[in-house]
C-alpha cells in the first residue's frame, strides 16, 4: 500500500463519533442524511449517511476522488474543482460553464476504480454517486477506507438500501445535498441553491397532461425510469405523467406490453455511450410493435444526457430543458 500521510486529529474525530452515536441513538433512518454540529466543536460535521456514520474534523478535505458525474458536477457547481485529485466513472461530457476546469481533472479510471488506483491518490474522501462503488472489488469497503483514514460519502438519493432513499426524491433532497456538501468543505452553498431555486420556479410546466415513458436502455426488457426518483421528479416537474410511476423504485426493468397498453404521448430517451438515443430509436422503431406507438410513429422524442438524469445539480436544468423540448412537439 503506498505511503500516506493523514493529518487530521484522530481523538478530534472519537470524540464527535461519541456524539453522533448518542445523538442517533434510539432514531430511525431517515429519508435523507442527517447533519449534526457537535456543540463542542462547531466546526465538525457528523454525518448519518446511507447508513454509515461519517465524521469529519475541522479542516475540510483537501484532496477528493469523485466516482460518477454527479459528485464531480456537485464539486464544480460549488467551485471545488481544485480539490478534485482524480475523477472515475463519468457518464458523460460535463456542461459548458465547467469544460475548462474539468479537462484539468486526473482520470483514474474509465470505469470503476480499484483500490489501489484510489489509495494511490492519496485522498482525505472519497465521493460517489452510487453506494455500489464502495465494494471489495471496486474502490473498497467504506469501513476498510474509513480505517486507513479515507472518508467517504455517497450521494444521499443513491443509497442502496430503501431506508436511507429518499421515499419520493423532491427537490428539497437535492437541496439537501447541495447544503450537505457544502458544510463538509465550510463552503457556503446558498448562492448556489437560491441559483437552482430561482430556476425552478421560472418553470413553467406542459399544461397538455400528456403520458411519457421515460427509456434509459434495453431491447428485449426495457429499463425505465420509474415512480421515486429523478426520472419522475423530472417529469412531474415538466409536466408530464410517467407511465410506470406506480413502481416504487428510481428504476426498474419493465416490459413492452405494459408500454404498448399506455401508448404515451412522448418518449424520454436518455443518451448515453453505451446506449446512445440513436441505438433506443432503433429498438423501437425495430419492433412492429413498438413502431405502431404514437410517439414512435411522430418521433415525439424527448432527450436527456445520462450525466442529467440522476439525482444532482442538473436535475433543475434538466426539468427546464425538458420543457423547451416539450414546447416543440406538436402533437396530432
């Protein structure tokens, strides 16, 4: 394992552990992470986060691996690029206004990173999108990282566990988050969240009422955005009504006759490089069935890059944008 130096106070940290464990004694979990500022050192944070207590000092992080395009976006969007030591997993080009900063991050990995990769780097924490990228064969077990004094968060709407999900993700989650992160490197975030704020509310949704399917991937088995997470908060925020919102999940593997039964009004693609929109059209265009759908036969096709289509700093923007393409549709 490569040398490393780790500067925080260790009796700082047991200390703000003996505080979290009693102020979470007796609560259960709740939908979104919980912030506590131990009245003996303000300037700690104890964090109940996907179920796994997080302790950080009083000095923030300096140097951060981001796994997944949400939790590098959130660090560009608060203006902590520089903290930035490597990136892994990213879904796709960032926007725009953070091109020149994020072609200055360290790729550590295509996909999901090893621990090696990762110890190398030398991080103070360890930042994902998804809790799926703390494992034995991935970037290592947060008790194991947490051991050799690397911390680590997940994005709270990407908690495994249904416990510690948001039940319906909202947009107060998201803000939460933002909040959350901000706190972590004593950054404050309210210009940010009054900016996500300001643009919600300059929303204003399809008042047609029309039904959208929301397709992420597949052919034989279509995986789709379903009822509690991003994909609806996206569409109920633009007007639209998910077919498959009655699934309790962010989504889930659905089928094609239960599609053909709703016929919806509008298609979501999501594009990806592993599952680009022209390869989406195909199956559906493909399929005699499929191609007979309203939506299919008058391309009423609505596109979000993948990188926008889970919980973060995008969900607003994407609400918006999905709107502006609704407003193009004519519909027969």
């Amino acid at each position: 394992m490569p040398s490393r130096s780790i500067t925080r106070s260790r009796s700082a940290l047991v200390a703000v552990a003996a505080i979290a464990a009693l102020a979470l004694a007796g609560c259960s979990p709740t939908a979104t992470a919980q912030v506590r500022h131990p009245s003996s050192s303000p300037s700690s944070l104890s964090i109940d986060n996907c179920g796994t207590t997080v302790d950080f000092g009083a000095a923030a992080p300096k140097r951060v691996i981001t796994i997944k395009s949400t939790s590098t976006e959130m660090l560009l969007a608060l203006g902590l690029g520089d903290r930035i030591v490597g990136t892994a997993f990213q879904d796709g080009p960032v926007p725009a206004k953070w091109e020149k900063t994020a072609a200055k991050l360290p790729v550590l990995a295509e996909k999901l990173p090893s621990q090696e990769a990762v110890l190398a780097a030398s991080p103070d924490l360890i930042y994902a999108g998804w809790e799926s990228n703390f494992s034995a064969d991935g970037a290592g077990n947060r008790a194991d990282l947490q051991a050799l004094g690397v911390e680590t968060y997940v994005s709270p709407a990407a908690c495994q566990e249904a416990a510690f999900q948001p039940k319906k993700l909202g947009f107060g989650d998201i803000f939460t988050e933002i909040d959350q992160v901000g706190a972590i490197f004593h950054t404050d975030a309210s210009k940010l969240i009054a900016s996500q704020k300001k643009t919600l509310e300059s929303i204003t949704p399809d008042k047609r009422g029309l039904t959208a399917l929301w397709f992420s991937s597949g052919s034989s088995v279509p995986y789709v955005g379903a009822g509690i997470g991003a994909p609806e908060l996206i569409m109920k925020t633009a007007g639209l009504e998910n077919i498959a919102a009655s699934v309790k999940q962010t989504w889930t593997s659905y089928n094609w006759e239960s599609v053909i039964a709703a016929n919806p009004d509008v298609i979501v693609l999501v594009d990806a490089s592993w599952s680009t929109v022209q390869k989406k059209i195909g199956v559906l265009e493909g399929n005699p069935a499929t191609a007979a759908l309203d939506a299919v036969k008058n391309h009423r096709y609505v596109i979000v890059p993948f990188a926008a289509s889970e919980a973060g700093v995008r969900t607003v923007d994407a609400a918006a944008d999905v709107v502006k393409q609704l407003a193009k549709l004519k519909l027969k």
